[in-house]
C-alpha cells in the first residue's frame, strides 16, 4: 500500500493517523484465528487462498459479519458470505 500510487507513502501514513484518530475499531487477528486459517487453507485443497484471505474468513466468521465488500473473487468462492 505504500507505495503503489504517487505518493503513497505520505496518503498511506495520512490514512493511518486518521484512522487510529476515528471510531472505526480495528479487529487485531488471534493466535487461534491464525491456526484457524492456516487450517482453512489446509482444509480447501482446490482453492488458492492467501493466508490474508483465510485470516479474513476467519476473523470475519468469529465476528458474526456475513456480508463483505471485496472485489476479491476468493470471497465468492469461499460461499459463506454475501458479497458485494
């Protein structure tokens, strides 16, 4: 994210200060929620999910969130949430 678009690392920092500055809580991954992904992608043979991904299943599952926003095709593939 830094460094993807013209001065990324000045926006990427902006954003950060803003967000730690609003309240938007931020969902920290467990050590239970990573032995859980690392499971899920075990488990899910056929896919390619990343590890980013199958922590985001998780996190999103142990959460109760069932709709997501993701330009991701891994999330419709997953077929456990609603995405938009």
């Amino acid at each position: 994210m830094l460094n993807r678009v013209r001065q990324g690392r000045r926006k990427a920092l902006a954003f950060l200060d803003a967000l730690a500055q609003s309240e938007v809580k931020v969902e920290r991954c467990t050590e239970q929620d990573e032995r859980a992904a690392i499971a899920l992608i075990r488990a899910h043979k056929d896919k390619s999910y990343s590890l980013c991904d199958a922590l985001s299943f998780v996190v999103m599952e142990r959460l109760g969130v069932g709709e997501a926003i993701s330009y991701d095709a891994d999330f419709r593939s997953y077929g456990r949430f609603l995405v938009h």
